[in-house]
C-alpha cells in the first residue's frame, strides 16, 4: 500500500516536473511570484542536442533510464545517450560540474521543479578531463606514470579538447 | 459452548497514556536514529565490511520470529480445536502482527539505501531467499488480518478455521524462511544448514509465547480484570516444553557441528574461545535462555505468577543474546579461504572481527520493538480484542 | 546451482563448442574487416553498440609464485582506475571498501609463506547472485559479475553469501569524488568489475595486470578463457592451477597457480 502511495507520488512528481519546464521553457509567460526561473545554460560544447530540445525537457529521464540499463546490463556504451556524455557538454564553465552550485545544469531545473535527482550519489558530476585534478586521486595519480595506456590517453585527450574549447 | 464477552480497553487512564507516551518517546528515539543512520550512512554504526549485519538484524530477526510464534497460541484454538484458547486467540493474532511490523520495519530502515524501498517491491530475484520472504511476510499480514476479522466479526465466523489452518501453514513456511535466510549461505561455517529452519521454526514457539505471555498478564494487570491460575498454568507448562525443544535442538544441532572435523575451528570458537559470544552462548543463550526459564517453569516456583514472569523475561532476553550469537558470532569467526593456512591482509582476513554497536543502532532496534507494543497497546483499546474476564470459572465454563 | 548431467546432454554449452563457435566468428569477422586490423583486436575490441557476448568469458590467471611479497602494484592501481581510497589513508579502515587486498598466507606446520592477490572471482555460478532479492547483483553475458548500482537497496546479503569477502559496502558519502567511468555510492555495495569499463572500451585487460607487467613480475594474466588461442588459454592449458574453495564448485574466473 505505501509502494503504490509512493508510486503515485513519484507519479506526481514527474507530471510536475515536466510541466513546469515546459513552462518554463515557454519565454512569454509571466515569471512565477517568488520562485526564480531556473538558469539555463547553454551547453559548453556543441551546438545542439543529440535530441530536439523540447523532447530532452520532458523525456530526458527516459532516455537516461533506458540507456542506463542497457550500458549496466548488456555493456552497451554508446555515446549518444550516455550520462557522461550529457555532463561532457552541460558542466558549468566555472564550476566545472552540472551539479556542484544551484545554477549548474541540472540542479538549477531540478530544483526550480523539487524533484530530487538520485544520479549524483554514485556518478561523477565532472568531465572526465577534470577526474585526474580531483584532490583524492591526485595522491594515487603518482601510478599513472607507470602505465602505459595509450587507449586510456586517447579518449581522455578527445574529450579534453572538447571540453577546452 | 459458554460465550465470552470481549471490551475493549478503556484506555483513558493516566497509566494508560504514560505507557503509550512512554512507547511512543522510544519510536521518536528510534526515528531519529534512523534519520542520522540515513543521513551520515554506515559509516556512524558499529557494522563495517567485516560485521556487516548488527544489532538491527538482531532485534529484526527476533522481532519476526516471535511474531509467527505469538501466533500460535490462536492456532491452537482454532486448528486443534482448544476451546480454553478461544478467548485468548485476537490478543494472539494482533500481537502478531504488531511485532511482524516492528521487526520488518527495523529490517528496512537497516538498509544502505532505505529510501529505495520502492525497488525491492518492483524487482524482484526469485532464487533469492529474501525476495521469497517478502512474500512472505506481505502474505503473514493479509492471512493474518483475515484471520483475525473471522474473529472480531460474527458474520464471517464460520470462516475462522479455515483462516486460521491457512495463517498456521502459512507462519510455518515463513519461519522456515526466516531460519532459510541463514540457512541457505553457503560461505560462512555456522550458517548452511537446513538445521536452521526447524530450530528458528521451535525458537518461534518460545519467544512469541513468552511475549505473549507477558503482553497478556500485564494487561489483566494494569486494566483489573480476572486472569485466573487455569490459564496461566496451562501456558507456563505449554511455554516449559517449547524451552525444553529449543535447548533440544541447540544441542543437537552443535554436535553434529562437532563431529565434523572441518567444523571444529568454528565450534571452538564459539563454545570455548570466542570470548563475548562465547560468553553470550553459555550464560546468555543457554543459562538465562533455557535452563534457568525451566528450573523456574518446571518446579514449585511455576505456581507463583511472579516467577512465570521472570522465566518469561528471561526467555526473551535469552532468546535476543541467541541472535546476536547466530547472526554476529557467525560473522565475527573470519571465513576459511584457505583451510589449514594461516592468513592475513589489510581487509582483516584471518583475524575475529570484533563488533562494538553504537546508540543508533540500538535505538533503532528498540524502535522496533516500541512500534510493535505501541500497535498493540493502541490495538486493545479500538478493538474487542481481550476478554472481560478470564477467571477459573469462566475459563472452567468453555471446556464442556 | 550445479546440476549432473549426462556428457551428451552438456554439449551445447560445452568449452569445445564455445570455442569453435567463438573462433569461427572470429574467423569470419577478420575476413570481413579491410586489412591493416589485427586479429588481437577482432578478438577484443566490440563494437560500443554491441552488447557484451557468451562467447567470451573473461578470466584472469594468477600466478602466487612470482607475485612479489610486499609489492601491492595491483592493488594501488586498482584504486587509481576505480577511485576508491587506499585503506591506509582512510579514515576508517574497517568500513573503507577494499575491491582488491594482497593477502599473505602461512602453513603453520612447514613455515611455507605464500602471496597473492584476492578479489572479486566473478564465479560462474555467484552465490552474491543467487541471494540478491532485488536482481542488482548480476552477471554479464561475459562472465564478469556486477553490482547495479539504480537497483542495490544495500541489504547486504551478497557479502553475506560471498565466500571470498570480495565485497565492500561504501559506508559514507563520497562527495563527488568519484571517476566518471566508475560511478560508485553511499549504502550500495560493490567489488571488482573487472575493469569493465576498459573492458567495453576494448583495452581487453585491467588495471591491476598492466600495473604487475609494468612492475615486470607478470604474475597476472587476463584475458579470453573461451578463446583457445589467449595468452590466458594457453598458460591455463600449461600451468596446473587451483580455483579458491573448490569444494563450493562455483567455476571460478580466477585461477591460481602456486596454491
């Protein structure tokens, strides 16, 4: 019984949501009393989407959702609707991260609407470029330098040129 | 038949509303516990990567054992026909499910992510043993409310047998479910025994009865009404010979460990140089558990009420230091990797985990045991659930 | 669960068959591609928008007699790629996660002391899957068992069933230190993957093999247990190794040489 209540919240929560950022999206409506619009950031890299971006608004967590599992499950990595590629284009300029201050990318929506986002207690919220500066692997960074592995290199170095620009 | 009039408590005392602001202070404690539990993660209980079940498992696995077993004493009125233990049977029933939700939820607010409660109700593995005891116990609650419906409502009273036959089949699978959980691991040398589930199944039979048994006095105690020796004696005596099985059952179940060699590291540990929990297993479990419980049932001591009451106490302590050494002495003897070797790392391979619990964690699992006496302390006061009386006479009147 | 079967009956699932089956298409897919393209690669490398296969079965070979005393490269560069902190600079030690531990074993009676690396075994037949109530604890196609992560409640039963105490529960938040490519998280449990993500990347070996090499001990050896022709196949084919608690009969992707 308290699984179908909270089934319904959830429910709520997500027809909410998706309300209030296409409202939001919606430049010619009035501003809500009291609640800021949330700050949307154009994306640091690239010029569009890999989808139309009303359909990322409202179905970005579906979209999430079902790569999610079939990179896990099956190992399918595509880029096209991964998480890290979302944060490779979306990281704020100054904090570097999508969810780090209240205007980064994802927080500043998901907090405009009140719907918790559950990515960020396990998934960086950094481009992998940024990883290597983090305090705690620069003191176990000293092992790179032994290894030798150039498809790491590769891929870090592409996204790393990506994400200067 | 004679027919029993069943009041509700009238609840309206000051002991009444001390008791139930009293229960409902531990509940706060426990919420609050789980809160910072929640908040800060693991990190502030006792439990680590070694000691990965605690002292909310303990109180959880209790509270869930004793709940199949309170139900039993309305299984003996209904399935084997008992008239004397008709009266007794919605008390029964009700405290049930009370400690059934006390404990599961203990269970819940234990897990490292209690706010995904939700994915262990949409996912499901059916070879696991826990999926199995979700149903389970979701199932305990349904059979269990019907049953006690068939009892509170005339008009479906023809079907109170059945209810009951199907909740007495139904708490037996669960318990061997609950003893499976332990039962069915492979990897740690005290668990992977089949023995497990007959020997939760009988732990059952003690603890529910001994809670019962105290439940029941202290309400006749604290609302004035007549409970007669008629009732008391035939539960105490019924109580002596569940103790006797579980002692029975402890017994044979370490000599068999002890007559297989790869076992006898593991038997030492517990019955000889496992300090704490060897300390707990033969003063605990064994003494304070079952002996000192029989001594008290099985002589003239057993006559005076007073003394019952001790045995019951004792039981139920008794029975929560034999958790603590069924489900944190098994982790705490390091796992055997490499048999006849000696071993060692930095993850503390080879060496006895030591466990210390911290307040939150025995909050929580008093919580739990809080919520389930609050339910039924507000239970007894909505519903017709004791009888007005239980005197000789009236008990005298339903055998003929 | 095992089950005993007449030898007709395992056929189809037979090593034989597997890798028949495996070196035909691998055959067939090197024809297919232009030339310049080593076989290495065919046999490693799939294509990202392909799941991972049964045909391969991913296992390592360690060898405890040249796995130095003292020396934890593996372990070090293991934490490195996965971004759990070192135990020793943890501030809690007894809940800090540790996928990977050098373990140091000792025969009481004749003093032999024997090192080697413990992790995750990604068995064939993982107990941590069999008691997982939600299906979060997995396995892939490829033989590696998983945790996954949107699914694990933290109940901690796969640690409780694990014979070689390869999983750890993350007790505390990690504040965004994670690596992209390794998402980890407070109150999930988790263990080696494997490197999976340099696995599906196509690097077709882990962290803690390249970093033995690097040391020059090449005690360990990943690798392709299906596939006859791996260096793996081959060593395995050579070497008499054991697998860890046998007597479970688990079918173990790690074998060990010198036990």
């Amino acid at each position: 019984m308290a699984s179908k209540i909270k089934r319904l919240l959830a429910l709520g929560a997500v027809v909410l949501t998706t309300a209030a950022l296409a409202w939001a999206g919606a430049d010619d409506q009035p501003k809500a009393s009291g609640a800021p619009k949330p700050v949307i950031t154009k994306a640091v890299k690239g010029e569009q989407c890999v989808e139309p971006t009303d359909y990322m608004r409202r179905n970005h967590m579906k979209v999430l959702n079902h790569h999610r599992d079939e990179a896990v499950i099956e190992g399918v990595r595509t880029k096209k609707h991964s998480l890290k590629e979302c944060i490779n284009c979306h990281a704020s300029e100054t904090t570097g991260s999508v969810a780090a201050s209240k205007d980064d990318f994802c927080v500043s929506c998901h907090s405009y609407a009140a719907v918790k986002i559950d990515c960020f207690d396990c998934h960086s919220t950094k481009p992998q470029a940024s990883s290597a500066m983090h305090p705690l692997n620069a003191e176990t960074a000293h092992y790179k330098h032994k290894l030798a592995a150039q498809a790491n290199a590769k891929v870090s170095a592409e996204e790393m040129a990506g994400i200067a620009q | 038949m004679a027919s029993i009039t069943f009041r509700e408590v009238e609840g309206s005392s000051p002991k009444y509303w001390l008791l139930f602001g009293a229960l409902g202070l531990f509940v706060l404690f426990g919420a609050l516990a789980w809160n910072y539990m929640h908040h800060h993660g693991h990190v502030v209980t006792g439990m680590d990567n070694q000691i990965v079940w605690g002292l909310p498992h303990v109180f959880a696995v209790f509270l869930i054992v004793a709940a199949s077993g309170a139900l039993n004493v309305a299984s003996i009125a209904s399935v084997f026909n008992k008239p004397m233990y008709k009266p007794l049977a919605p008390l029964s029933a009700i405290l049930a499910l009370a400690l059934m939700a006390g404990g599961l939820l203990v269970l819940v607010l234990d897990l490292g992510r209690s706010d995904r409660l939700i994915v262990a109700m949409t996912n499901f593995n059916f070879k696991s043993m826990f999926t199995w005891n979700v149903f389970l116990y979701s199932g305990f609650f349904g059979l269990v409310g019907v049953y006690l419906w068939t009892m509170l409502d005339r008009n479906v009273k023809a079907y109170s047998k059945a209810a009951g036959t199907a909740a007495f089949i139904w708490r037996l699978v669960l318990t061997t479910g609950t003893g499976s959980l332990f039962g069915f691991l492979i990897a740690r040398e005290l668990y992977g025994s089949s023995m497990l589930a007959p020997m939760f199944i009988i732990m059952s039979f003690a603890y529910g009865l001994a809670i019962y048994l105290m439940v029941l006095a202290a309400a006749y105690a604290w609302t004035g009404r007549p409970l007669g020796d008629a009732v008391m004696m035939r539960l105490k005596s019924l109580l002596a010979v569940f103790v006797a099985a579980v002692l029975y059952f402890v017994v044979v179940y370490h000599m068999t460990n002890l007559y297989f060699t790869k076992l006898h590291s593991v038997e030492a540990f517990v019955l000889r140089d496992g300090g704490i929990f060897t300390t707990l297993f033969w003063v605990g479990q064994i003494l304070i558990g079952c002996v000192i419980p029989l001594v008290i049932l099985l002589t003239a001591l057993g006559k005076q009420r007073m003394w019952i009451m001790i045995a019951c106490a004792l039981i139920i302590v008794g029975g929560v230091m034999q958790m603590y050494v069924t489900i944190i002495g098994a982790q705490a003897y390091p796992l055997d990797m490499f048999p006849g070797l000696t071993e060692k790392s930095s993850y503390f391979d080879g060496e006895v985990h030591a466990y210390s619990p911290s307040l939150p964690e025995l909050f929580l699992g008093l919580g739990g045991v809080a919520v389930a006496l609050l339910m039924t302390t507000f239970a007894v006061k909505v519903l017709r659930l004791l009888p007005a009386s239980l005197d000789d006479a009236t008990v005298a009147k339903l055998e003929h | 669960m095992s089950e005993l079967k007449p030898m007709s009956e395992q056929a189809p699932n037979s090593p034989e068959r597997r890798r028949f089956i495996n070196a035909a298409t691998a055959t067939a897919a090197g024809l297919a591609i232009a030339p310049g393209v080593m076989l290495y690669e065919v046999a490693h490398g799939r294509p990202e928008e392909q799941a991972a296969s049964s045909a391969v079965r991913w296992g390592m070979l360690v060898d405890a007699t040249k796995c130095a005393t003292g020396c934890d490269d593996c372990v070090s560069a293991c934490s490195t790629e996965n971004g759990w902190t070192p135990v020793a600079e943890s501030a809690h030690p007894k809940q800090a996660p540790q996928w990977i531990r050098k373990l140091e074993l000792q025969d009481p009676l004749t003093q032999m002391e024997t090192n080697l690396p413990m992790m995750c075994q990604h068995c064939a037949e993982p107990p941590c899957v069999d008691v997982c109530p939600t299906g979060a604890s997995f396995k892939r196609a490829d033989g590696i068992v998983l945790v996954n992560r949107h699914t694990c409640i933290g109940c901690r039963y796969c640690m409780m069933a694990c014979p070689y105490k390869a999983r750890s529960l993350v007790h505390e938040s990690l504040n965004d230190t994670q690596k992209p490519d390794v998402p980890r998280g407070i109150g999930c449990v988790e263990s080696c993957t494997f490197c999976v993500q340099k696995i599906d990347r196509g690097d077709g070996t882990t962290a803690c093999v390249e970093a033995c090499t690097a040391a020059g001990h090449n005690a360990l050896v990943f690798g392709d247990m299906n596939d006859p022709e791996s260096e793996i196949s081959k060593r395995l084919r050579e070497l008499p190794t054991k697998q860890v608690r046998a007597d479970l009969n688990l079918n173990l992707g790690v074998r060990y040489h010198g036990i």
